[in-house]
C-alpha cells in the first residue's frame, strides 16, 4: 500500500485529535465535572474558564498527561511535559484555589 503525504498527514492529525480527546475526558474525570470532549468540542466560548479543578487536580492531570503522551507520543519525558504544559496553558481548566490572584493574597506594598 502506497501512501500520500495527504494520508500520513490526515493520519497523524487523527492520532493528535484521538490524544487531546483522552486528556480532555481525563480532566474532566479528575476535576469531577461529568462532561466529554464531545460536549465541548466545536465550541467556540471560554468554556475552560466556566468550570475549575483545584492545584492538587491540575498536578495530577498533568502527571497523568505527560505520563500518557510519552507513552502515545514516544516523546522524551522533557518534550512530553512542554506538550502536557502547552495543553494546560490553552485548555487548562481554571485553578479554584491558586493562592495566586486572589484579591486577599494580593501584596498593595510598594
């Protein structure tokens, strides 16, 4: 079987696609919120900034996510974890407890 670059890129489009669906539903599973990639995928709202997962979740989610795109990937652990970081970074659910940016926490001291 002859393969186009058309079909190998397709293919590792799907693969991406197939790896950012299992991280979403895994961080929906960790934080406790009984949606799927399916509910939110298309959208085009900040529907990550509508639901929060605790500093505790977010580690673990993100443990899990290196862990799962070193394993999916063939990544090395370092590149894995920028991976598993950018994904935070842009879909991440918001921190509910982040002792950062809260208005009691804010240091007003010149």
């Amino acid at each position: 079987m002859i393969f186009t670059q058309d079909h190998l890129k397709q293919k590792q489009m799907r693969k991406k696609t197939d790896i950012l669906k299992e991280v979403i539903d895994k961080m929906f599973e960790i934080s406790g919120h009984p949606l799927k990639y399916e509910d939110v995928a298309g959208r085009e709202d900040n529907w990550y900034q509508q639901y929060t997962m605790t500093e505790a979740q977010n580690k673990e989610w993100r443990e899990w996510g290196t862990d799962f795109i070193k394993k999916k990937c063939r990544y090395k652990k370092e590149f894995a974890s920028r991976e598993m970081a950018m994904i935070d970074l842009y879909i991440g659910l918001k921190i509910s407890d982040s002792k950062y940016g809260t208005a009691e926490n804010t240091d007003t001291q010149i």
